[in-house]
C-alpha cells in the first residue's frame, strides 16, 4: 500500500470511530508530561531564556486533549502532532467542549517518518503506542531524537518488543471476538507463543494498518543511547507472560532437560487446541506449528534461557524481554549536540493550513496530496439526498447509528454501484472502502469491481470490519465501480440471500502528479 494510501486509509478509520477513552488517556498523558518535566528539567528556564515554557512535542497525538490541558494549566508551548488533520482537528473539538483555549496549541499533519521541524526544537517528545504502526520505525526513532534539544527528554510509552519465544503464527482477534481455537490456545497459556505476542493485530491489518510486533528491544535502546542516554525503563512482562513461561524459568537450567520439557508442555498443550481448529480456521490462515517445528522452537529456546545472564543486573531484564516480550516505557534525555533553530515554532515543510491544522507533509507527499480530487461524498457530513447520487436506491439503503452518532449505506443486493463525481480522466484513483460483514447465515466474499474485474476483496468468515482498497491508472474514461457479494469455495451453498454487508466509509480520490 502506496504513503497516500496509507494516509486516506487512517483518515477513513478515524471517520467512524469512535473513541470513549479519548478523555481518561490525555489526563494520563498531561500526568506523564508535568511528573517527567518535574523530576528531569528543573533547570528548564536556566537556559537564557528566562520567560520561555517547556516546548512539548506529540507525535501521533490522535485526538488527544492533554496538549490543551497543559497548555491551559502550565503554559507550556505546545505541538500536536498525527497524520491524520481529522482526529487533530477532532482533538480540538473536544477540547473546545471541556472550554479550552485551542489557540494556545499548534497542531500539524505530519510523516513522523521525516518530521517537519528544526533540530533540537522541543524540550519535551512524547510517543505512545504509536512506534509499532511502522515498519521503518527506526527512522522514526532517530527524528524523534534529532528533534529533542540538547539535554532534553523524550518519552516513549507503551510500545510492544519482540519476543523470540513465538511462532508468529497468526494474526489474532481481540481478546472478546477469539475464535474457539484462539480462546483454548489462550487458556492454555500458549497463544502468545503460538499466534503473535500482542493480541488484536487482526481488526488492524485488515484496514492496511502496520501492526509491528517484531521491534527488538536491544536495537530501540542503541538508537536512542547513540545520541542519548536512558534514565528510566519500565518493562511490563505480565502483558506477554503467562504461568506456562514463568514456570519454564523455574526448570533446571541444563539445556537438554529444559528443552524436552519444553517440547512436551507445547505438544501437549497444542494438541488440546487442535481439537478446537476447523475449516473456518483453515481458511482464515490460523495454522499450528508441526512437531518437527515444535522440536527446533524448543531447543533454541532451551539454549536461550540457559544463556540468561545473573538476575540481579539491568542485562538480565533486557535479555528476559527479548525473550518473552513485553510493553516497554524508556525516558531518555539527550546528550549530543545540536544544530538550528531554537524557536521550537519553524515548520520546514509548512504549505498550508486546513481546520486549524498546519499541512506540513513532506513535499513529494504534500505534492501529490494538493491534487486529491474527491468523487464521493462524505457519507458521515453528506445530506441523505446527496449520498443518493452516488449510492444509487436500487442499490442500498441508508441508515444510521444514533449511539455511535454515524452513519452508513447497507447493500440490497449482489451488487451495488458507487458513482463517481464527473473529472478530468487522467493520472491515479485512490479507492478506499470501509466494510462491514456479518457471516452469520455462511461465509462469503464481498469485492470491490472496476469494469467488471475485482480489484480488491476480501472473504468474510467471521463478523469483522475491514478495508477494501485499490489505486487505478486512469488515462481513459473513468471506471465503473461497484462492491459485490458471491460465494466462496469453502461455503457449503450457494448464497441465496444477500448477506448483511454495510459501508460506512468511501475515500475515492482523483490524483493528478503532473
């Protein structure tokens, strides 16, 4: 999936989301801010710059309130930082309801992969949870620093590590949608081992979301101390080991015992699971590893934990967690020199401003994103009559959430039209679908058409949301498009009824480079 893609993509979950925990997180974040602030930067207004706030940067702020609260309470300087201009400007909503001054903060579209800042431009940089939506998060560990100043501190919370007693399996449910198998594997304590360490991965790899479980936490910690060094690091084990690992550490620390043992426990354990495996898990990829994979897993892992150093050292920690992974929270401060500006306010790649937001993409991004042409409305702010015109009422229904406060188009038939806004042909088509499947009556597959040829879809085997999405070269007319249900193999008959299928979110957007 293309950057714009991966752009309107987040944008189109944030549409429909919503987010109860938006309040209770930010006060735990302005709460990190001040404790962290207090305890490291008491020197802060020392500086030469004696009228001068703390500087705070968040990155992948989302729709977070506690850069307002701080801003408010402390006058602190203050970024707010996402990809999204929706969920930052969602922030600013929010805040304005709790009656806080949103002119207080500055908020910016960015790619935390090339942040549009100067070096050493905030005191403060915070990240949560936020890392591991990256596959190239190193890159984006090395901006967060390079745009930290000279002894000030930045704050990674809450991002999962790599954990080497794992299969890496499968991608899981979350924790209330496990399936049969899923849910015996948990019980049994092994799913982390099994499947991947962090459950839930599954909901967000279907919107084309990154969900990287594999960051090691030996290099996070070399990239930061290269140019830093760790003033505290918290592990949390508990959110990856279950009593079936902590038992393994209690076994006699000689290799081949440990790795019989080892062996034995997972056969045995996954031999209750595989009573609980059928077609269905077949077809959504949730495979057990074989004996003979069992067997290389235990003796590598035997060797590991021999090779553990003393428990009594930082090193043991560290070694532990590359081993059985766990949520890691490192606050560093910066020891190597800077260079630029010192304002904290300069935006290098600064274009343009949108519902009170800084567009500061990086230019081969912001170029292309200038000359987005959208040809469908916005199902969630359009007028039931405008949303007609392109999802014609032979083809759909219209319906809405009152709780969830959205709205969404529900297909009547096999085969539904979405008609495009009249445009210059010419360039790319960015098509991004929300979904919305119930299999309940027998799986099948819903697809995305351009003329007649799928371009993207997906089989529906469980009650989920997920993204349909495509880019089209467009240098005749435009394509006509349409979202369509059929059976598929593994159904034991042909669907006679249309299942309930449910679109909650379109982005087609028309892109001209030239």
């Amino acid at each position: 999936m293309s950057e714009i893609q991966n752009i309107l993509g987040e944008v189109l979950w944030h549409s429909v989301t919503v987010d109860h925990t938006i309040e209770s997180v930010s006060k735990q974040h302005r709460d990190e801010f001040l404790k962290q602030a207090k305890k490291r930067l008491p020197h802060l207004k020392k500086f030469g710059h004696a009228s001068r706030q703390p500087r705070l940067l968040e990155v992948a702020a989302y729709a977070h309130v506690s850069g307002y609260m701080l801003a408010e309470a402390k006058d602190w300087q203050v970024t707010l930082s996402d990809c999204s201009v929706e969920t930052l400007a969602l922030g600013a909503r929010r805040a304005q309801q709790l009656g806080l001054d949103i002119d207080r903060v500055r908020r910016a579209a960015v790619d935390f992969h090339d942040l549009p800042f100067e070096d050493g431009a905030f005191d403060v940089v915070y990240i949560a949870s936020a890392l591991h939506h990256t596959l190239r998060w190193q890159t984006v560990l090395r901006e967060l620093m390079r745009v930290l100043a000279t002894d000030g501190i930045l704050i990674l919370q809450n991002e999962p590590i790599n954990r080497d007693f794992c299969f890496y399996g499968f991608e899981t449910n979350r924790p209330g949608e496990y399936r049969p198998i899923e849910a015996e594997l948990d019980r049994q304590g092994i799913l982390q081992t099994v499947a991947q360490p962090y459950p839930g991965s599954r909901p967000e790899a279907l919107f084309g979301m990154v969900e990287n479980q594999n960051m090691p936490i030996k290099e996070i910690l070399n990239i930061i101390e290269s140019q830093g060094a760790i003033e505290q690091l918290d592990i949390d084990f508990d959110i990856c080991m279950s009593p079936f690992e902590k038992k393994i550490l209690k076994v006699k620390r000689d290799e081949l015992v440990l790795a019989g043992h080892i062996q034995q426990e997972l056969a045995s354990r996954l031999e209750a699971a595989r009573k609980c495996a059928d077609a269905i898990d077949t077809a959504l990829g949730k495979r057990l590893p074989s004996t003979l994979e069992i067997e290389v897993f235990a003796r590598k892992a035997a060797k590991q934990i021999v090779a553990l150093p003393d428990k009594s050292g930082e090193d043991y920690r560290i070694a532990l967690a590359n081993l059985f992974g766990g949520a890691i929270k490192v606050v560093a401060r910066k020891t190597a020199a800077h260079s630029g500006s010192d304002t904290g306010r300069s935006s290098v790649y600064f274009s343009d401003n949108r519902k009170g937001v800084d567009i500061a993409f990086p230019p081969r991004l912001t170029r292309v994103l200038e000359r987005t042409e959208d040809l469908v409305p916005d199902i969630q702010a359009a007028s039931t009559s405008e949303l007609e015109e392109y999802f014609n009422s032979d083809d759909w229904t219209f319906g809405e959430n009152e709780e969830l406060a959205n709205r969404f188009v529900v297909l009547k038939d096999f085969a539904g039209r979405v008609i495009l806004r009249p445009h210059d042909a010419g360039g790319r088509i960015v098509i991004l679908v929300r979904i919305w499947a119930d299999p309940s009556a027998g799986p099948f597959r819903v697809a995305l058409h351009a003329d007649d040829r799928e371009v993207s879809g997906a089989d529906v085997y469980q009650v989920e949301s997920f993204l349909l999405s495509a880019e089209l070269s467009t240098d005749g007319a435009a394509p006509d498009l349409s979202i369509r249900v059929k059976s598929v193999a593994a159904a034991d008959k042909a669907l006679t009824d249309v299942p309930p299928v449910t679109v909650g979110a379109v982005r087609i957007v028309s892109i001209t480079e030239n």
